[in-house]
C-alpha cells in the first residue's frame, strides 16, 4: 500500500453533502493528478485517494444517473 503525503491537500465540504451534518464528504482538489476524498466527521480515519481522472469519471456517472 502507497501512502500519500496530504499534508497540503485544502479540504472542502463536497457541494453533494447532507447539509444537516449528516452523509458529509470532503474533497481536497489542489492536489494535480489525485483527488482525496474523507468523512467530515472522522477526519482523522485518513482519506481514499483517486486518480484525477477516476474521480473525473466517477462523478461525470453520477452527474448523468441522478434522477
């Protein structure tokens, strides 16, 4: 397993977050190339990390399946 070094990612609440503090992601997306995504809750748990262009994918699906 690599571990990336996040120590300068700039963490934000995900615009698709509950916002009654409930299901809540943030993103980091100043990182060229990976994109960390982690709980807002449990921020210390660590992060999932992605490729920039999985993520890219990832929520280009989601954007076109939501209904």
């Amino acid at each position: 397993m690599r571990v990336t070094d996040l120590t300068d990612a700039t963490w934000r609440k995900s615009s698709y977050s509950n916002p009654d503090g409930g299901a809540c992601i943030e993103v980091a997306d100043n990182l060229p190339s990976l994109v960390p995504v982690r709980d807002s809750k449990a921020p210390s748990r660590g992060a999932l990390v992605f490729g920039a262009d999985a993520w890219a994918a990832f929520v280009d699906g989601v954007k076109r399946h939501r209904r």
